[in-house]
C-alpha cells in the first residue's frame, strides 16, 4: 500500500511540474490601452479589414513592444480622448494631437513625434484665397481639434460649424454647407483627392508639434513612453514609420 501511494505522489508531483512547464512561463502580456479617434487618416484610419491602421497605430504598436505589452486600440470622439485619459480609461492617446497649454491643464505630453500643419480647404472656385479671407465666413472644422480652438478664437463662434469628424466637415463644404475646412495638412490631401472640386490653399494657417496625452497620474508611463520614442527615433523607426503613409513632395 505505501509502495503504491508513493508511486502515486510521484506521478502526481512529474505531472505538477510538466503543467508548471507548459503553462508557468506563458503569463499574459499586461495591456497598454491607446485611445483615438480613427478619422484623421494617414495618423489613424480604418482599413478594409475594419482593423484601425495608420502613423499613429504603428508607433503606438512599437512603443508597446519596446515595454514588452499588448496594444489595444480604442476608437472615440476627438473630444472624448483627453477625459478618457484623465478617467483612465485609456493609458495613453495618440491622435494627431496638438499640444497647447488649454490640453496641458488636464494631460501630460510626451516629446514630440510629428510636425501637423493646419491647412484651408476650400471649393476650387472659391473666392477665400488666403487666412485673411475667413473674416465672415462659415469655417467647418472637426469639434474638438486645435483648428476648432483656433477658429473659434479667430473668428467667434457663430462662423465655426463643429463637425464630428473631418469626414463630414468636407462633406459640408461640398454641399455648401460651410465655405470652407480647417484641418491638418496630411488628410486634408486625403479629402481633397477624393473629393473632386476642392483644393488646399497654399496659405499654411498653423503650425504645431503632435505628441502623446498621458494621464498626470501616469508619470512611470510616461518616462517610460519617452524612453521608448527616443530609442525608436535613434533607431530611425519613426521616420520610417511616417514614410510609410507620408511620401516626400
């Protein structure tokens, strides 16, 4: 009988140890949460697959590998993704975001990833030539966003029209709906080139630094999401990235 117990202890320790094996080294990866709002193509987009792609997509995905996590991406409002932040509901976001000092009283920023440019888009028979010619105009812009910021305090609010996304901010310049876009250079060339009819001023309405909104709760993430971004920049992973979607003129 202890002959026959002691074999079964055995057999039961040699089967603990093969579980162990097969099932103690593979622990889940911990989750980093990415909040954006995939309308602003080529920094987020949804592609056929109904998967969202783009610059920010990538390097949000690269900083996760260089923190050994999982990347998860969610999709929200512009206007939604700095309460998701400061809510925790997302640990990090990534948009096309501008940094200014109204954004910085909620959120921390990271280094600077990318250069936005705020463009004019306007019919091509438009009499709206440069920024000078906004003045009593109806400017449609995406809620939420700097050109939303910078309009508004331009031009006041009875000639900014908010749109949900710039999708449909274009869409109310082809209707005539608004005289014209405020938004980021990079997809104004996407709304243009699939909306006949329009072009982008030459006149650049403003210039801004992009970076990633962290909660001001998340100081470790953020030391180490700068970390990662310096190592992918000296590394050119960055560059290489924004190449992927932004071809030199």
């Amino acid at each position: 009988m202890k002959k026959t117990l002691a074999i079964l202890l055995a057999i039961v320790a040699v089967l603990g140890i093969c579980l162990c094996t097969a099932g103690c080294g593979t622990k889940e990866k911990e989750k980093l949460v990415m909040g954006t709002n995939a309308s602003f193509p080529p920094y987020e987009f949804v592609d056929d697959n109904g998967n969202i792609v783009g610059i920010d997509a990538e390097i949000a995905k690269a900083i996760a590998e260089k923190l050994n996590m999982e990347l998860e991406i969610k999709d929200m409002e512009f206007d939604s993704l700095i309460p998701a932040a400061k809510a925790g509901t997302v640990d990090m976001v990534l948009a096309g975001m501008t940094v200014n000092e109204e954004r910085k009283l909620s959120v921390d920023f990271s280094e600077s990833y990318a250069k936005g440019v705020q463009v004019i888009i306007v019919a091509e028979n438009s009499d709206i030539k440069t920024n000078d010619d906004l003045d009593g105009k109806m400017i449609g812009v995406q809620a939420g966003t700097t050109g939303d910021t910078y309009c508004t305090d331009d031009f006041g609010q009875d000639h900014v029209k908010q749109f949900a996304n710039g999708a449909l901010a274009v869409a109310a310049l082809t209707n005539g709906q608004v005289d014209c876009v405020v938004i980021d250079n990079e997809p104004a060339k996407n709304y243009v080139a699939a909306n006949k009819g329009l072009k982008i001023l030459e006149t650049v309405y403003a210039d801004e630094d992009y970076a990633i909104a962290v909660s001001k709760e998340k100081t470790e993430l953020m030391t180490k999401i700068n970390k990662a971004l310096a190592e992918l920049k000296e590394e050119g992973k960055i560059k290489e990235i924004v190449s992927k979607y932004i071809k030199a003129d």
